[in-house]
C-alpha cells in the first residue's frame, strides 16, 4: 500500500507517519509532487494552523486542482485531519471569511458558546454515526484527542458522527471517498490506530 | 464528555533527566536510562499527554534539545509538548519539525510580547502553551531565576490576552516536594484563566492527582516527580483513577499488540 502524505507546510507530521509505520503501511511518502501524488492509493491531507494560510500554500503549490482532480474524479481515497478536514469544506471564518477546497459542504466557525474553554483540548467522546465506515469496531462514545479552535457544522447529510463540547459539532465525516476527522486519531492511542487502519483498509 | 488529563513532565538539562526540587536540579540519568527505568515506549501506550522541558540554565544548546526530543517521541503516540529557551520563530519551527505538536514557551511571555503574538499567529493558539512559574504571587522567569514586576493575576491576564491555547500553571515552592499540589493559589486565580489550565508542581501520589482532577476548571494534572512515580507507578495511578469513574479517556491498551504491523503485505 501506498499512502501519500500531503506536505503543504502545516503542521507536525511525525506521529501521522509513526501511526501509518506502526500498522505495517510499507510505503509512505510525504510530498506535494503531483507525480507522487498521482501514484498513491490513499491520501492523508493533515494539517495544523490557520485556514486562510493553509489554503494559500495549497493554492501556490497548485495543489488544489491536483487534490479536486483526484478526488473528485479519480475518487482517491482521502483522509483530512484536523485543519486538512476542515479544509475539505466549504469556508471558514477563522481570521477572515476564506473558501476551502469545497468538496463537502460545511462551514467553520468559531464555538458559538462563549461559556466554554477554547481551544477544545483534550480526549472526548464522540458519538458514532451508526453507518460510519471509519468508525467500524470503535464503540459509541470512544475518547479522541482534539485540538482546535474553530468547529465544523453543516445542514447537508454527510454522514457524521458528532462530538458535544458546548454544542455539538462534526467530529468526522464521510461521503464516498472523501473522509475527515476533526481529532487527531494519531494521538488518540489504540482508539486512533483503529480508525486509521479502517481508512486504509476499508475506503 | 471533555476529558481530564495527567500529564508526565521530564525536565531535561544538557544530555540528562532531572528530578527538580524547587527548581534545583538533580541529575537522574540520560536517554537510555529513561529508557529503561520507564520503558517509555511501553507506558507512552497508557499516558495522555507528554511535556518535555530543556530547563538549562543560560544558552539552552535547542539543535541538541531537538535530537533528544526526536528519539523521545520515536514511536509515542500521544500529544507532546516541548519548550525551553523559545526565542525566535526558527526555535519553535525546529521543535516542531523535531515531533512537537505543541510548544510551551515561558520567558517570552515577559520580555517578546510581539513574538508570543507572531508564534500565536504563525502556529494557532491550539499549538501553545504558556507555561507560569510562581511563588506565592510572583512570577519568576529564566527558570524561576529571574522576578518579573507584575504579580501572579496580571501575568496571567496579559498571558490570556496573548491567545495562548493552554496555561501550565507551576508552583516553584511545591515543585519536586511530593507535598500534593498548591490548590490554594490556584483557586485564587481560576476565576481569571479562560484558557484549559494545567497544574504542576507538588504532586507525590494518586491522591494528590485526584485532587487536582476533582477541580472544575482545571483541565490537566502534571508531574515531573521522576522519583515517586517510578516505572509504570503513574500508568498504574491513571488505571486507579480511571477505575474510580474519574473522567479520563478510554482505550484497549490490548489493542496495541494486535495493531500493529497488521496492514503489512496488505493488497489492494
């Protein structure tokens, strides 16, 4: 197998990589190489930082029309974590109002309950959408780690499971081959591994 | 739920591990000795959250701090956050690069105002964590060698106003003493943090971690106390406390075994 770290400059991603070692992913590149990026069987776009940066690295290194390319037509496997998931949608307020790469249509903001501690950090439950594929074997309510500022919400069916941190918000989403989570499965122990490993083996 | 977390704290100084008793360092042994009195790798698989702190006292040497911290975070999958001696963009850059997912920055919080602000900007709130060392209500900075003018409630109202992500809150004269920790000094200043707060300094044993978990808003417990928590001594207190219905998160540390290299030779 043959998966393809996406590297637009965000983000640490040495535990991304430990995670894909640890399950015996023998090949693992991390790369922006449209070449690369064209041969890989699944891809990991991670990504810690602001929207609005993030989405301009992407756009200067082109990578926009390669990831809508392969993912909408080609339906490459890909798994957004973190920021990468909120990338894959449609806008975001953080900083100022910027547009994602669109192919799921939500939109970020920041928590609307002034009460609560941000950033959400820390190891929460999420509640399981009963017809997840990434999910497959993790018990409802299994703990995640989350560090994030700004929160995802949408009014389509995208097949998510939630989390409750004031309100709740989309914790991770499906549709076809397009997948995301808001935590960071790969600090999130054998919980984390497990969903990895249903990406790879299972979209 | 948003669960509590314990946090295990090493305290590195020039190629050493210390056990810190209010802020006096006893060196306790390198890399390989950690290795094997706390078969890190292994006891990681039960842990929340790692800090790992470079406390040298004057020039911090941060390319040789980044290649221990790589071999720390070898195979650990958790969150880790490394500081010391942040003075620039480029040091955070390099702890980063090196497997931090968050860095904890102190001395700046006084005297680089416009760099916490540019970090913050750089890196997100969520990756930065503002670590206060006091003593009763004064702020010490340069690893509590150095008193700051403002008092304990004003620097953490301006550390607030910086966007720090995290606050990890330490007590100097509790530090290293396993008398439990300075809960009279945080109930002070609770009401002031909007930040997830951490505490640190005092803690001995369990009871002392329920303690600190038993408080609203304290969102983290740490320790550093390499002596009283020997081995797989916190691992053991965590599945205590986990046991007692506190609210810590959950997994099958079992599933470890069976994970791993389990896509190996896996076709498509």
């Amino acid at each position: 197998m043959n998966v393809v770290i996406i590297d637009y400059g965000m983000g640490n991603l040495r535990s991304i990589i430990g995670a894909l070692k640890y399950l015996g992913v023998e090949k693992i590149s991390v790369s922006n190489n449209t070449k690369k990026l064209r041969e890989a069987d699944k891809l990991i776009l991670p990504g810690v930082g602001s929207f609005s940066m993030a989405m301009r690295n992407i756009k200067t290194l082109k990578l926009d029309q390669y990831l809508k390319y392969e993912v909408l037509e080609k339906k490459k496997p890909v798994l957004g974590i973190c920021l990468g998931m909120q990338l894959m949608g449609k806008s975001s307020t953080e900083d100022e109002l910027s547009f994602g790469l669109g192919f799921i249509n939500s939109k970020v903001e920041m928590f609307p309950d002034m009460s609560i501690k941000v950033p959400h950090v820390g190891f929460n439950q999420v509640r399981v959408n009963k017809e997840s594929i990434l999910f497959d074997g993790i018990e409802d309510l299994s703990d995640f780690y989350f560090v994030h500022s700004y929160q995802m919400t949408s009014e389509n069916d995208i097949n998510q499971s939630l989390c409750e941190y004031g309100d709740n918000f989309i914790a991770s989403y499906e549709v076809d081959n397009i997948t995301g989570v808001q935590f960071h499965p790969e600090l999130s122990q054998t919980n984390g591994l497990k969903l990895i490993k249903n990406f790879l083996d299972k979209f | 739920m948003l669960r509590k977390r314990i946090i295990f704290t090493l305290i590195y100084e020039n190629g050493f591990f210390n056990q810190s008793r209010n802020f006096r360092l006893q060196k306790v042994g390198g890399i390989d000795w950690l290795e094997k009195n706390y078969k890190f790798k292994e006891i990681s698989i039960a842990l929340d959250e790692l800090v790992v702190l470079n406390v040298a006292r004057g020039e911090k040497n941060m390319f040789e701090f980044s290649k221990t911290l790589e071999k720390i975070v070898e195979d650990v999958f958790i969150p880790i956050s490394a500081g010391g001696g942040i003075r620039s963009i480029e040091d955070a850059e390099l702890l980063f690069n090196s497997g931090a997912d968050k860095i904890v920055i102190n001395t700046i919080l006084v005297e680089d105002n416009d760099l916490v602000t540019r970090l913050v900007k750089k890196f997100g709130s969520q990756s930065i964590v503002a670590s206060v060392d006091y003593r009763c209500d004064e702020v010490f900075i340069n690893n509590g060698t150095v008193k700051v003018d403002k008092n304990l409630e004003d620097h953490l109202e301006n550390v607030e106003l910086l966007g720090v992500g995290e606050i990890y809150l330490n007590s100097i004269d509790k530090d290293g003493t396993g008398f439990g920790y300075d809960l009279k000094t945080v109930a002070k200043v609770i009401e002031k943090i909007k930040a997830p707060l951490i505490i640190a300094g005092g803690a001995g044993n369990e009871a002392h971690l329920a303690q600190g978990l038993n408080i609203d808003c304290i969102n983290a417990v740490a320790t550093a106390n390499l002596f009283n928590f020997i081995g797989d001594s916190l691992v053991k207190s965590r599945e205590r406390l986990l046991n007692d219905r506190y609210s810590l998160a959950f997994w099958d540390i079992e599933a470890a075994s069976e994970l791993k290299n389990s896509l190996i030779n896996k076709k498509l």
